[in-house]
C-alpha cells in the first residue's frame, strides 16, 4: 500500500492544521493563565491600597482629634489677669530702679 505523492501532501496538510489548532488553543489557555494571574495579583493590590487610604484617614482622625484636645486645654484668654501681671512688672521694674522698696507678691 503505496500512497501517491497527492495523498501524501493531503496527510500533511491535515497534519499541519491539527498541529496550528492545537498550538492556537494552547496559547489562548496561556493567555487566559496569565490573565487570570493578573486579575488576582491586581486584587490584593486593591485591597493594599485601600488599606492605606483607611490608615490614612484614621491618621488625620487622630491628627484631629489631638488639636481638639489640645485646644481644650488651652487657658481662656483672661484680660484681668494680664493687667495685674502689668502691674507686678512695673511694681519690680520700679523696685529694680530703687524707687520704692516693696516687693512684687
């Protein structure tokens, strides 16, 4: 069972379809692979991220919240009692320059 030339060349030609097929569809699996791999390796960026803008914004909470305590703290501006420190200090300043012999209390 020769076969001819002509069957010979259909076999071949058969043969090279099969064979661009089945490379066509192994690529297209290693493409979606690969895509695959990406979109998880994007997620955990996502989620990196949005863990950072959350630590962020917990930051300026705190930042917030410190300057409100802060403020809290702080005296209330008194007028009475810058006038009697103005007093004591011209009270010693008169006491430095020997004018009078009382001293500041």
């Amino acid at each position: 069972m020769a076969l001819s030339i002509k069957e010979l060349e259909l076999k071949n030609k058969i043969y090279e379809k099969q064979n661009l097929e089945i490379i066509k569809e192994k690529e297209e699996k290693k493409t979606e692979n690969i895509n695959e791999k990406n979109k998880e390796e994007k997620e955990p960026l996502k989620e990196k991220e949005e863990k950072k803008e959350e630590n962020e914004n917990k930051k300026e909470e705190i930042k917030e919240e410190i300057k409100e305590e802060k403020d809290k703290n702080k005296p209330a501006f008194v007028p009475h009692e810058i006038k009697e420190r103005k007093k004591v200090e011209e009270n010693w300043t008169v006491i430095k320059k020997g004018k009078k012999n009382k001293k500041p209390q």
